[in-house]
C-alpha cells in the first residue's frame, strides 16, 4: 500500500456552497444570541429600561402631547447602541484574537459571507430596541392627560441608531484590525452625541447625528413642528446599510449584488442626509402656518358651563380639565365675577419653530384668559393666577400691574382650593419661596407680590380659617378696588397684617 500527498487544496462541492445562506443564518442566529446575552448589552438594556420606567412614571406632569413624547425616544438607545457597536467588533475580531482565522479556510462559509452574518446578528438588538420605544410611546399613549399625536418616523430613530452603531463595530473589525478602535469610536461618539459637544442647533449639520431632539418650552401643534422625520429616517437607513455593505466588501465579497448593495445604500444616504438638511428650513408654507396659529388661530370654541374654551384641536380633550379649574376658583370668587363667563384662549408663539422660546403677551380684552399647550405641575397655579387676575382685574393686563392689596385676593383665589396651597404657592413663584417678594408666573406676563403681600397670603394658606370664603365674597367690591392696601385687605380676611409695608405703598 502506498500513500500520495496531495498539495493542491480540496474543492468545496457546489451542493455544500449552496447551503452558503443557512449557514450564514445559522451563524447570525448564533451571534445575535452571544451578542444579546453579553454583559455590555445586557447591562445597557437594562439601564435603558430602568431609565424608561424612571422617566416615564412622572413625564410630562402626566399630561403629555405625544409629539414631544416620540422625540423623547431617541436619546437613550445611544447607549445600547455603543454598547452593540463594542461588541459586534469584538465579535468580528474573535477569530484574530484567538488565532483561529486560518482554520475558517477550510469551511464552506468564506470571510464574507460571516461578515454578513455577524451584520445580521445586530437585527434582533435593534428589534428589541423597537419594543422598548413603542413600550415607552405606548404608556405615554395611554395617560388619560395624553393629546397630540406621535411620528412613526421619528420612533423608527432609536432602533435605526442600534442598527447603525452595530454595523459600524462589524465595519471598524474589517478597516482596523485592532480592539482599539471599537474603544476609540465610542469615546468620539460619546462626546459627539451624549455630552452635546457635536453640532447642535437646527440646522442641517446637526442633523447628521443620529437623534436631534429639538425642542422649546411650549408644545407646538403636530402640523407645525416642520422636522424632517421621513428623510432622517431614511438617511440612518442608508447609512446603516451602507455601513454593512462596505464590511461586506471589505472582507472579500465583490459580487456584483455587494458592489450595487454599496451603491444603493449610498445613495440612500446622501439622499436623505441632503433633503433632510434641506426640510430644515421652513417652507413658505409652514411659516405661514406658524403665523396664523400665533396671530389668528384656527380653533375650535367648546361651552363648558358659563365659560368658553377655545383651543387647537389636538388639545381639545384638555378643555374639561381647564374648566374644572375656572369654576373652583370662580366659585371662590364675589360680586359678578363670581357668575362672569369667562373666554380661555390657547395661546402660542409658533413663529420661530422649536426653537422659541418668546414671551406670550396679555391679553388686553376684558374677561379672556390664556393657557398654554402644557399642563400638569406647576402649571396649574400659573393658570389659576391668570384666571385669578383676570377675576380681580377685568383684563390679564390689568393684573400683571396689579402691586396693591387686591394681590392678596388675587393669590388666595388662585391657591386656597388646592391640595396642598402653600406648596402651590412655591411652586407658582420664581424662586419657589413662601418668603419676601417674587415673580409670580402665568402664562403670560408674569405677576410680583411684595414681602407684605406674601406674608398674609402665607398666613391665610398655613391655617385655614372658617369663613375666610364668606369674608371675601361679602368684601369683593372693596378687596377688589385699586389702591386697597395689604393691611386693609388682611384686615378684611381676619389674619394679621404684613410685616413690613408693601413697597408700592410707601
């Protein structure tokens, strides 16, 4: 018996090279589930739901408008994101760590078709990153204070984020064969995106990041916001998918499908990163929008009891809750005012985007009151001052002036109803003190109460007295009147003066 050598290497039959692709899918299962179970991922995944859980019991005051509440999404998945990225490189790079890669030569699946598979072993991160967001949209979705309506585009942003930082980590193991570059590229992302030291603003390089939140201290209605959610969208997209085509490529798959798999996902990307950047500014048309619904408002005007409501539609459904608070502190309330029908008005200042952040100026006509497009917190005294001043004063401009002892009147109406007044009254104030003189907040221009002033409303807060009610609606005329003075006023109610004299009086 003899033996001969064979030099030449054996040829893979073609029966085993078509089980090419389930052995690709059975690497990418096996992956995804290593990936998924590793200790980066899973502590990032659960930080991430902690931080869901954390932020979503208490958002929004419990009054959300879901327009916001899509946007407040994106941010976190960052960090499961790196944490993917990490370690689909590690992944990748396993075989070069271990001093394996030569023994890959002799089975049917080549280096890139195991780039494709641990490509596809990112998928199931960034699908449970879906759930997670539609978990967090749908709890705020089903707050009984929710209005407004969400964008599934901008819900696609945090598991496209996932799905980007993974096929980078497979794109870095194939340009840089170091453990170092994985490392490296989360600190430039770090600081790029979550410490805010990348482009910020609203213009179109800012929105070469993965998530561009954007936002102002009033909600605006969904027709005005003016994002370009769709084309963000689809330029993560293509830059996921290009990213792992380019791996792909790299590792050695130059078939034609690869190559024009690299020239589609480019484009894709280029396209949606230049009419993303493009949809930044504007059009005609949303800055005409944006005027109207600052200057003349469409709205719809709904009767609830005396008074009447109008607001945006989306916030509709908020008018029982406004009206609950007009008629307790109305009930409150002397002589006609206690019987006055009332308009409320929503107000904005839509003009310049997201990015606003202007004053809403009082309303001069007699007996219309402003609210805005937040509620829940502390907004609830702020519209109860406003409704308040406008009870005392005839007009919200008028009570904005108002230095006088008719600020006792005003405040007490405003507070005594609720649960817990004298935290109310903190609240409601600029430096959320119960002591000397502070800005009072409203919806519009703020209001001010001297030290005097604060001094008996704090006293007619602290001990409730019997009949303090009576008092005010027996005296409305005269605790109404310019020029009463705080000690009058506290004279009138049955508590003690001020301590010091307002400085309006002396």
């Amino acid at each position: 018996m003899s033996a001969v050598l064979v030099t030449d290497p054996p040829v893979a039959d073609t029966g085993a090279r078509g089980g090419g692709v389930r052995a690709v899918l059975a690497l990418a299962r096996f992956e995804a589930r290593r990936l998924l179970t590793s200790v980066p991922v899973l502590l990032a995944f659960l930080a991430y739901v902690a931080w869901i859980v954390w932020r979503t019991l208490d958002s929004a005051d419990g009054y959300p408008a879901l327009q916001d509440a899509d946007r407040a999404t994106q941010s976190m998945p960052m960090l499961v994101g790196l944490a993917v990225l990490l370690y689909a490189n590690f992944a990748v790079l396993r075989s070069e760590r271990h001093g394996t890669e030569a023994h890959f030569a002799v089975q049917v699946v080549q280096p890139w078709r195991r780039t494709v598979a641990h490509a596809l072993s990112v998928v199931p991160a960034a699908l449970l990153t879906a759930v997670c967001v539609a978990g967090q949209f749908t709890w705020e979705a089903f707050k009984p204070g929710a209005v407004g309506h969400g964008s599934p585009a901008e819900l696609v942003v945090g598991p496209l984020t996932v799905l980007l930082f993974g096929t980078l980590g497979v794109l870095l193991a194939r340009v840089a064969r170091s453990g170092l570059a994985a490392p490296l590229t989360m600190v430039l992302l770090l600081f790029a995106f979550a410490l805010g030291t990348g482009p910020s603003g609203m213009d179109g390089t800012s929105w070469l990041a993965p998530a561009v939140a954007g936002g102002s201290a009033d909600t605006l209605p969904s027709e005005l916001l003016g994002r370009p959610a769709a084309w963000h969208a689809l330029y993560l997209t293509g830059v996921a998918l290009c990213a792992a085509f380019l791996a792909v490529l790299l590792a050695g798959g130059r078939n034609l499908a690869v190559r024009a798999g690299v020239v589609l996902t480019l484009a894709l990307a280029v396209t949606g990163g230049v009419l993303q950047a493009r949809g930044v500014a504007p059009s005609p048309e949303l800055t005409a929008a944006r005027e109207r619904a600052s200057v003349r408002p469409e709205q719809t005007c709904v009767e609830r009891g005396r008074s009447t409501y109008c607001a945006f539609p989306e916030w509709v459904p908020r008018v029982g809750t406004w009206a609950e608070v007009v008629d307790r502190v109305q009930s409150r309330a002397g002589g006609s005012a206690h019987d006055r029908p009332l308009v409320v008005r929503q107000r904005i200042d839509a003009r310049y985007g997201l990015e606003s952040d202007a004053a809403i100026p009082s309303l001069t006509e007699a007996h219309q009151v402003t609210v805005g497009t937040a509620w829940g917190g502390n907004r609830v005294p702020e519209f109860s001052s406003a409704v308040a001043a406008v009870l005392v004063a005839g007009t919200e401009e008028a009570g904005g002036e108002i230095c006088d002892g008719r600020m006792v009147t005003l405040m007490w109406l405003s507070l005594s109803w609720q649960d817990d007044p004298v935290n109310a009254l903190r609240r409601v104030r600029l430096d959320d003190s119960v002591e000397g003189a502070a800005i009072v907040l409203s919806p519009t221009n703020p209001l001010t109460m001297t030290e005097g002033q604060t001094d008996v409303v704090r006293r007619l807060l602290e001990k409730p007295r019997p009949g303090v009610g009576d008092r005010v609606k027996a005296h409305w005329d005269e605790l109404t009147s310019p020029g009463v003075t705080t000690a009058r006023a506290a004279e009138l109610l049955g508590v003690a003066g001020p301590d010091k004299a307002d400085s309006c009086e002396e």
